[in-house]
C-alpha cells in the first residue's frame, strides 16, 4: 500500500510535483504512453483516493497503539536522526532501546531520545551488533520512564499479510505488507561449488565448463567436461536448477554428486563452501538497478548484508528505521532496520531480535573501531539546515506544530545536560 | 458508449474502504490467499543467448505464460524458473509490442499433474481505487527468496490498454502478473515512471482480445522507447517498423541520429534481409539484432520502390537514442 502512505504524509509536495510535472513533462509523457497517473485523474477521483487511504491508516490505528508506547525518536541537536524500538535485554538490568547503528555511528554519544510520551532523555551507546546494524542505547538514570515492547509467540506471518509502522504519536506511520519472508542477504550464507555451468541446456544434466581452482568442486575432484546428473536424490533439469538447489543449501553441508565422465556414471562426495563473489548469471544490469531504486524512494546508507530480514513493500523514509512493526493484532512482528529500494523495506524479525537480546552485544569501542559500516557523517547531516529539517520531518506525522516546538525545547534542555556532563568529565 | 456509459453510471463508493479491524483482516485474508494460490505459477524467464530476462505467469495446465513484449523480445527459446527451483524450457510464441504483452509454450514434457499454474479467470473491468496485488521476480530470479508480493490500488487507466497501479515495481519485475482480490489476472507488468504510483502493467482486456493472434504465433506492433524496465544496452537499429509486406518488414520511422538514419534508411523502405537472413516477420528482425552487439556493423537489404539496395549499418544502444529525444 504504497500510494496511501504518500498521499497521506507529503501530500502537498505530490501535488506539486504532480502540477509541475504537468508543464514540461506532459508531451513527453504522453508520446511514452506513461502519463503521470495521478495528472490524469479528476479531483473527485484523487479525493476519492485520498480518502481510501485515510480509511486504512484510521482502520488500523489502534493495532500500534501498544507498541507505539515502545517507540522512541533519537534527536542530534535540532534534528532526528531515526526511531528506536524500547526493548529488555539480558545484559541490561533497565529497559534499553535499539536502533540503526549506521545512523547514530558518529553521534552516539549526544543522542537525545523523546519517549512517546514526551520525556526528553539523554543516552549513552552500551552495545552494538554490528552483523545487523543495532545499536543499543541507554538513558543513564532514567529507563524506568522507558516502555519496553511485548513480544509474542503469535505464529510467524503469511506472505501478503499487513503489517504496520508504530510512529511515536500512537499512529500508524506506514502500512505494507510481507512481500518476502525473513532470510539471510548475506552471499557467505549460501553455499558454493566452485564450477562454471553451460547454461544452454543440453538433453541430460548439467555440463560443466570450468572448475575454480581450490574450490570444493575441484577438492572433489570434478573436471571440466563432467556433466552433472543429480545432487543427491534430485536429477537436474538445467543449470539454473542446479545453482537453485545450490544456494539454498548450508556452506559447510555435504552433497552427493553423480556425474558423467565420458561413458562412466560416477558419485562423488562434496563439502560446500561459501559463496564468497556475485554469481556468474546476473540477472538485471547493476547500474539500471541504480538508477531504479532511488525512483520514487531515499534508500538507506546500509541497506545490505542483513543476516535475518523480512522484506516488504511498506515506503519508508530512512530516518523511519528503527521503529517497531506490528501486525493487525498489534503484535510485534519486527524492527524497521532499511529502506532498501523503491519497492521494498527491509524488517529484522521479532524471533530475531529476541535471540540478539539473549546475548551480550558487542562493547562499543571495540565496534566503533572495528564496524566499517560507512554512514554518512551526522555532521553532513546538520549541515542541511537542522531547524528546516526537523520541521520538515515534524510535519510529517499529525503532530501540531506547537508539539514541535516543544520536543525543540525538550533536546535543547538534554543537550544542555549532556554538555555539563561532558564537562564534568575528567 | 456503453462502456462509457457503464463507467460514469458507477456508483464511486464502489472504492474499497476499510471501517476498522474486521474489515481489514478480511482484506488481509484475501490478500494471503491470492498469494498463496497464485506465487507458484510466477516464473522467472531469461534467455542464455542474449542475456534478456523478466518475469512470467504460467496460466495453463499445459504451460501457456504471459509475460512482456520486451522480455521476449530477440529470443526465440527461453528458459523459464520456477519459484520452487525447477527449470524448463520455453518456445516464444507471439508478441504484440504496442501493447507490451507475449505469450511462452513450456516445450518440456508436461508432469503428470501439469505445471503450476494460476488460470486467467473471468476478467472484470477494474477501476480507479481498485485494489490489486503484483509479484514478480524483482531484481531476477533469486534462489533463496519466493517473488516479492505487492499490494496496492488502481490508479489510472492510460493508452493502449495500459494501467497504472501504486504497487511498485523495478527492473525483472516485467512480465510478472497482476491480480485483483479474487486471484483473477488483471494485468502484466510493462514499465514504471518516477512515481511511486506510475507502475505501468498491460491490462488483461488487451491482452484477451490478442489471445488468438498472441498464441498463433504473431508478432507486431511497436514497443515504447521508454520502459526504466528495458534493457538499455541492447543493440537497435533505431526504426519504427510499419506493417510486414510480402517483400519483407516496412519502415514508418527512422530516428534522427540513430544507426538506421547515418546508414541511409528512409520511411517507407522495407527491410527483406538483415546479415543475410531474410525477415518475412518483425520476430525474426528482432532476433537477428539481439544476435548481435551494439557496434557491430550489420548488412541491410531494402526494397525501396522498384529498387533494391544494401547498405551496412553500425548497430547502437536503445539507451542513445532514447538520449537524443527520440520517443
């Protein structure tokens, strides 16, 4: 539900871009057969869907209400910099809340959290797991004020199911649905053979054109020429099915392979590796893939590599990431962690964090020395005008612009804190 | 006019609103339900000779797809993936490029129960506000994710039986399906603007009233140099094909600047041989050029009037001449 979620929150901004888009774009769009959709609608036929988002963003408000409580908005000085999910770990004897590491690398130490209920709060970094780009901030003296989330033991979601952001106004921020169900981005997770395969098809098997050298293929003593038959009970039917039933088994796992070596039928034993590079059949031109992203979306710096996400089509901002994710029933189905491209947003799974949080995270030093997750620098950030962005990013979700003053006021206050602690620092 | 008459007469109401929780989790059950039938027919489709690749929908027991006129276009075999891993092969049927719609026959032997598919069902006219769901293969095929699904709505109705939705789309998606709550084929991905609701898909009524045509084998029309979801560094000779005459393939346009213009190719001429295989169809015009890289040099027979004439051609990229305004 995409369009919902634009028409609902920058409305205004559509518009124009719609009613300029009109003068220089309208010829060209028309010979493209791709006029811009909305320019070609009647008023009554835009309010009408207007209004039919409005019905799914009021329809499902009350679902967030409870996870809401838990979400938190990080400032840097004058701006926001991204949500946080209030949560209870093992190592922690206070609630504490996650966030998006990557986004608050540079700054952690002068975070201000506003709690949903309008407490300004200043915080401290205390962990980090960097694999999935959680941070874990502290507020000192004063987490009793925190709320932390309810997890469940609801059973996992179906693909198609809707699934809602929890803004910290007690509002659904954004809806989507589960487009793809949690697994690892990492290609360290998949598992490698080591051959080069003839795509072509041939009548039987697959034939291999190259063997890496040191790979398991080669270990197992494979050689150009080799046709594969079957890996272990499965006969293949072509290369693609064959590198199919590869990448979804373990590295480190143990195949039988049969294979035809001339007029000989042989088997032999494989221990998979890892895929370590990009497979040789690349699907969609990187550079096109680029360029489409960003249509329509502002991916986020770190937006790969995730060891366990949910993917969805639910249009998020960057700064969105963060925030806790609930399904209808207002269950905490996950944790916001990227704005991935222009169809999708990526959510580290409630099962997921909740095995995080039965573990020590890392020690900060050792990550902020260590992690080499290149964010944008907060001080670029700033640099963009912080008062125009905060209102800008305020205005945003329903809150009244008076509201907006006073959480100015509130990070001012903590900063003001923070300062004199840093102070008092030897 | 009646149709028109029908369309003005419908009460707007008809939009899908949902009041509160029940009504949503019932659209939510429809949403899971479509998905769960229909994700086992969206195939992935790409071609090991010129590297093309898109999505598909498999919409017969005995393997009949629907997907794009861009993804098929230049291949005459391609191989089509199923979201479980299996692979077979596919023989291009026809194509209608104005439209952006295709049809692929599965040539493997059928298994015993048939391949997954998701029938086409009974089509109804969907309007503005409608709510649809798409998948395709996203990015291409990849082994360890099902096609993503999205929801959304109908936004517009445009030219050519096309219509736009807010369930957003990206490259490798084009060819995969569009469904309305019911699981009926509505549409078939084609091409996405800057917006995130310009997402562009052939509607089923086009591609009903090609159906014939389509799975005779015909293959016509002209595709939109504009597609973010086409391949930009395939090569072109840079025409606007008229109708197939019986001396060969006639031109209605030639761009300016592009390869067939610096070559001498006027509208008008018609094309009866390209690196000497003759083309009595626009199918076997596009497969020759997709044979080929752009810069190569091609040689091009013409007929123009009582006259014949050959002249070599340096092939370019459809992504330069979109550049230079040709649209």
């Amino acid at each position: 539900m995409n369009q919902p979620n634009i028409i609902k929150k920058v409305q205004p901004i559509l518009l124009i871009f719609a009613w300029v888009g009109m003068s220089f774009q309208a010829i060209a769009q028309y010979e493209l057969r791709m006029p811009d959709p909305l320019a070609g609608l009647s008023r009554k036929e835009k309010k009408e869907l207007k209004n039919q988002a409005s019905s799914f963003y009021n329809a499902s408000n009350s679902s967030v209400a409870q996870a809401a409580e838990s979400t938190v908005t990080l400032y840097y000085q004058d701006s926001k910099i991204c949500y946080g999910t209030v949560v209870t770990s093992v190592a922690f004897s206070q609630p504490v809340i996650l966030t998006k590491w990557s986004e608050i690398k540079n700054i952690c130490d002068h975070i201000v959290a506003i709690t949903s209920d309008g407490q300004a709060l200043a915080t401290t970094l205390v962990g980090v797991y960097p694999d999935h780009d959680l941070a874990v901030i502290s507020s000192d003296n004063r987490a009793n004020q925190l709320k932390p989330i309810k997890f469940s033991s609801a059973a996992p979601l179906s693909l198609g199911s809707f699934i809602l952001l929890a803004g910290p106004d007690g509002d659904v921020e954004s809806i989507g649905i589960v487009s793809v169900q949690a697994r690892s981005l990492r290609d360290g997770d998949k598992a490698y053979l080591g051959v080069m395969m003839d795509f072509d098809k041939g009548a039987q098997g697959v034939p291999l054109k190259k063997i890496m050298p040191g790979s398991a293929a080669a270990k197992a003593g494979l050689r150009e020429g080799d046709i594969i038959l079957a890996v272990d009970q499965d006969d293949l039917s072509g290369a693609m099915e064959m590198r199919t039933l590869l990448q979804r088994l373990q590295p480190g796992s143990n195949i039988v392979v049969t294979y035809q070596r001339g007029k000989q039928r042989k088997k032999t034993n494989v221990e998979l590796g890892s895929l370590s590079e990009n497979s040789t059949i690349r699907r969609v031109p990187q550079e096109r893939m680029n360029t489409m992203e960003r249509m329509g979306a502002v991916p986020s710096n770190i937006r790969t590599n995730f060891p366990s996400v949910m993917q969805s089509d639910m249009p998020i901002h960057p700064r969105d990431a963060g925030a806790p994710v609930t399904d209808l029933d207002g269950e905490f189905t996950g944790i916001a962690i990227a704005r991935g491209s222009r169809i999708k947003t990526y959510i580290i799974p409630a099962r997921t964090i909740q095995m995080l949080l039965s573990e020590k995270p890392q020690v900060p030093n050792m990550a902020l020395t260590k992690s080499n997750t290149g964010s944008k620098s907060p001080l670029q950030l700033s640099a963009e005008k912080p008062l125009d962005q905060v209102r800008r990013l305020l205005g945003k979700s329903r809150s009244p612009q008076d509201k907006n003053q006073e959480n100015i006021l509130k990070i001012q206050k903590a900063l003001e804190k923070l300062r004199l602690r840093d102070k008092n620092k030897p | 006019m009646t149709v028109v008459a029908v369309m003005i007469s419908e009460p707007l109401g008809a939009v899908p609103r949902p009041q509160d929780i029940s009504q949503l989790k019932s659209l939510e059950q429809k949403v899971t339900g479509v998905v769960q039938k229909v994700l086992p027919a969206t195939i992935s489709l790409f071609s090991t000779k010129n590297g093309a690749s898109g999505s598909g929908v498999v919409v017969s027991k005995d393997g009949l797809i629907l997907t794009a006129g861009h993804v098929v276009r230049g291949s005459d075999e391609m191989t089509v993936i199923f979201p479980n891993g299996k692979q077979a092969q596919g023989k291009v049927l026809g194509a209608n490029y104005t439209r952006d719609i295709a049809m692929v026959q599965i040539t493997d032997p059928k298994p015993t129960f048939g391949w997954p598919h998701t029938s086409v069902g009974k089509a109804h006219k969907i309007t503005t506000g409608d709510l649809v769901i798409a998948l395709g293969h996203a990015g291409g095929y990849d082994p360890v994710r099902t096609p993503p699904v999205r929801f959304g709505r109908m936004i517009a109705r445009g030219l050519d039986q096309f219509i736009s939705t807010d369930c957003t789309l990206i490259g490798g998606d084009s060819g995969g399906p569009l469904f309305d709550l019911r699981g009926n084929i509505v549409g078939i991905h084609s091409s996405i603007g800057e917006l995130l609701s310009s997402n562009n898909h052939a509607s089923i009524e086009g591609i009903l009233e090609d159906w014939d045509k389509l799975k005779k084998g015909d293959t016509w029309g002209t595709l939109g140099e504009n597609s973010m979801l086409d391949n930009p560094d395939a090569p072109v000779i840079g025409i606007i094909t008229g109708m197939p005459t019986d001396k060969g393939i006639s031109i209605r346009r030639v761009f300016e600047g592009s390869p067939a213009g610096e070559g001498g190719l006027r509208a008008g001429d018609v094309i009866s041989e390209i690196a000497n295989k003759p083309t009595p169809d626009l199918r076997t015009l596009h497969i020759v050029i997709a044979q080929h890289r752009p810069g190569d040099i091609v040689k091009i027979r013409l007929a123009r009037g009582n006259d014949f004439l050959t002249r070599n051609i340096t092939l370019g990229r459809r992504g330069d001449i979109l550049r230079k305004g040709n649209r």
